[in-house]
C-alpha cells in the first residue's frame, strides 16, 4: 500500500497516514498538494492525505479547491493531535537563536509563544522542511518548529515542547481515493453546492438537512474564483450517501443548487 | 486623518486606504494586523484598513479572528482591484532570474504563472516588504509580486504586467473604527455568531434573515479554538442595524444562539 502526503518526510501529515494506515504502509512525500491529488489520479499511489482543517487555524483552502476539481472520492477522514516542539541544530546554543522557520500555519499555532521569547518568524513551506533545511545548511542561529517525530529522523535536538498557544490542537485530514467506503452506520459524507444569489438561498438549501434531522458538522464557503464574491458551499453531515434520509435530502438538493459534487461517504473518525 | 494597514508603503491595503479616505489621508504602516488593531484601540490613528477577503484566495482567517475579540466596529468597506507586476532590481537581466519573493497569497494568485516561467517561489510577510528587500539588499537574481505603484515608489523596474492567474481580482477591506455608521437606505451589516451544536441550529438561525427577505451576502466560519471543531459563524447581510426588520431579525437570532456580536452597519461599496 502506497499512500502520498504533502511534505518531507517528518511531516505531521506522514504522522496522519501512519495513524489511519499503519506502520506497513509506504508514504510517498510530495512537493505540493497538486501532486499528491495528481499522483492518486495517475495511479502512481493507492490513496492520498491531505489536510482539510486545523482546529486553531481553520480550512486549509488549497484542499478545498482541489477538491473541487478533483474527480477523486472521498473514502476516510483522520483527526491528528498536534505539538509542536523548537527545535535546533545539536551544535545550536539555545540562547543564540534569532529566527524561528516552519509553515505558516504552524508560526501562527505558536504566534504568542514567538513574542513571548523575542523571535523573529520565518514562513517555510514545511515544517519537516524547515528541520532538514537547519541540518543540511548547519544553521546555528536559527530554530524550526516541528514535530519530535522530525527531530528523531534528522538528528535535531528538542529546545523546548509543546509550545502551542491552544492546549488542543487537532488537524483533520481526508483520505482521498478512486472511490468512497461502504455505509458502517456511523458515517460521514462530504459534498460541494453553489447555490442562485437569491436572498433565502442558503437556508432553503439547509432546510433539505434540518427536515431530515441530518446533522451538519461543517459549512465553509469558497470563492467560485471566475465570479467574484459568488461561493462554493463544502458541507460535511453525518450519515451515508445510500442511507435512504439522505439521498432525499441530496435529490431536494439538486434542484434548489447551481451545482452539486458529491465527495463521497466514509466512516466518522473519533477525535484522539 | 490618520489611518492604519499593514504592510510596508507600497501595500495594496495603503491603495485601499488611498481609494476610501482619498489622497491627502496620513497613511499609518504597520508591520502586523493585530498591530492595527491596536493602533486604532489606542488612539494612535483615526481608523483602521484591513483585508477580509479575495475573490480568488478567500478569506483573510487572521482578520476574522482579530474582529471577535477585539471592541472596534466595522464603518465601512472597500473593494480593490488588484493587478500583479513581476518586479527587479533596474540592474538586474531578467533572464537570469531565479526566485519570486511576495506574500503567500499573491504567490497563490500568480501559481500557473510562477509554474510556466519556471520560477521558485519564496513566502515572505508582504508583497511591497518583497520588493524593497530587492532594492535595499541588491538582489539581482531574484524578483518579487507587487503593485506598479510599489515599483515606483522602490525604485524597481516593472518586467511583466497582470501576470495573476485570474483576470477578476478583488479584494475586500473593512475601515475599523470607533463606532459604525449612520443608514444611507444602501447598507451592510457584519455580526458574528455561534450556536448550539445541535440538528438544523444553522438552518434555524438564517431562518430569522429569510423569513424577512434579508439577503446574505457571506457567511465564513471560524474555528472557536478552545472546543475543537466548533464554530464562530461570520455573515455580512444586506440592510442597516437600525432598520425595523433587522433590528427583528437580530433579535430573534440572539434568542436561538449562544453567542451574538454586531460589528456594526455601513454603506455598501460598489464593485470597481
């Protein structure tokens, strides 16, 4: 089993595909999030992991969009504990370090903790990067946050753990493949709609859920790109596309929208 | 009149502020959003200019985090069109660059662009920030993203024009402030609210705005930080917090959520 992630190895998205795959699987690293979706669709890996959602920071966009254009489904979804750790160069005197590098999300996860101490934030496009990167060059100067997982595998030392500004700190990932799961009874499914911009369009769109007693568990909303300030409406709800509920709600969906995706159905995922 | 944006001289957010307040405006820099926050909170400025959003990346999250906790409201909004250069040193031969320095998301705009040319792309905090790094630091193998205006006022030459992926680019501005503004009969009001995590509370709470033809024209959610996976709604909707059928719609809302904040009401801005 191959199983593609954004990132060096050491990411904390090769951390989620270990949780939901096991320790057999092969993780394939990826540049961007383009080619993780590219690489699933070629057939070069079995399935793909990729972030949708911090419980700090929010939707991460580029997998909503993706998601969008994507013929791929939607077959699982993982919720991943998050701690960061400073970490540095073994040679690094703690107290010399000026500058912090890691992924946005993660300078902003740990933005008071930064003031706190003084340190100039440096964006990079990987946490694990951001670690490989202060071994390679021998930067003595300069720290990245990361996981402890990314300090073992590069040889860093650990300055100082958990040092998150939120003591609960969850990243959820989506499994994408060529097709979603089986019902289970305890499932989840993913879907995408525009909707006319007539005043009511939104709450007529829900009332297809809310008459059902189908529970929504997320709306985020994305602009359409090529009309501005028109929106993609991504709407994740508990139940499965072939339980009966919910396929009436998704057919008095289809004719009060402009547009419908179906991601897929999966099973719920417990928070750890 | 002083007023604060982020971002170094040159910004799109200083263009905003220029478009709204007009040229004999005393523009403020600010190296961060909460420092313009704070700036306004203080006193030190009159207003505050702030991005919420882009009609290609979405919204600006730190913006939205900063309008819930902080005491400002919303006077006003701003839509700005923007169009990206590619921008040198006026030494440097274009054929021999290698690295685009700008803001995350103006490097996002300008993603099929950077691909076709070949070019790495390097995050930094800000798109003129980029650009007077190249001048000040003599980078002749590097270009960044900015506006015409910043080239000018750095200095840089300008070696391509509109080179973002999407022709329609706009981005929307609140003006902070005080206190909000008086009905003109063409208004927007801004509020922010969460609910009980129960079936249809979404549903139930826009019914108090369809019920009286109140169109929305957005709504974001927002993590709440502290309970994992639940959320703050933020919705901008047509009408004046003082009209009669506003004033019914919020208070039915306040009875149905668990939390409600009215940013305040202000006239709509035309489309450029």
């Amino acid at each position: 089993m191959r199983v593609a992630f954004q990132g060096e190895k050491g990411a904390y998205s090769e951390e989620a595909v270990i949780q939901f795959f096991g320790e057999e699987v092969e993780t394939v690293p990826c540049r961007d999030l383009p080619t993780v979706f590219s690489s699933v669709e070629s057939g070069r890996v079995d399935y793909g992991v990729v972030p949708v959602e911090n419980s700090i920071e929010g939707s991460v966009n580029e997998t909503y969009d993706l998601l969008l254009t994507t013929g791929l489904k939607v077959s699982g979804e993982i919720y991943l504990e998050i701690h960061h750790s400073l970490l540095a160069h073994p040679e690094a005197d703690p107290r010399k370090i000026r500058r912090v590098y890691s992924h946005p999300q993660a300078l902003a996860q740990c933005r008071v903790y930064l003031l706190s101490r003084g340190y100039e934030a440096v964006p990079s496009y990987d946490t694990a990067g951001a670690a490989k990167m202060i071994m390679e060059e021998r930067v003595l100067d300069a720290a990245a946050i990361a996981s402890e997982r990314t300090a073992k595998l590069y040889g860093l030392k650990v300055i100082e753990r958990n040092i998150e500004d939120y003591g609960r700190n969850y990243t959820r990932f989506l499994v994408i493949g060529d097709k979603d799961a089986e019902p289970t009874g305890n499932d989840k499914t993913s879907i995408i709609f525009s909707l006319p911009h007539t005043p009511g369009s939104l709450y007529h769109a829900l009332e297809e859920f809310a008459s059902r007693m189908i529970n929504l568990t997320k709306i985020e909303s994305r602009p359409t790109k090529h009309r501005p300030f028109e929106y993609y409406f991504f709407v994740d709800f508990e139940g499965h596309r072939l339980e009966e509920r919910v396929r009436e709600a998704l057919e008095g969906l289809l004719g009060k929208s402009t547009f419908l995706k179906v991601l897929g159905s999966y099973p719920k995922a417990a928070m750890p």
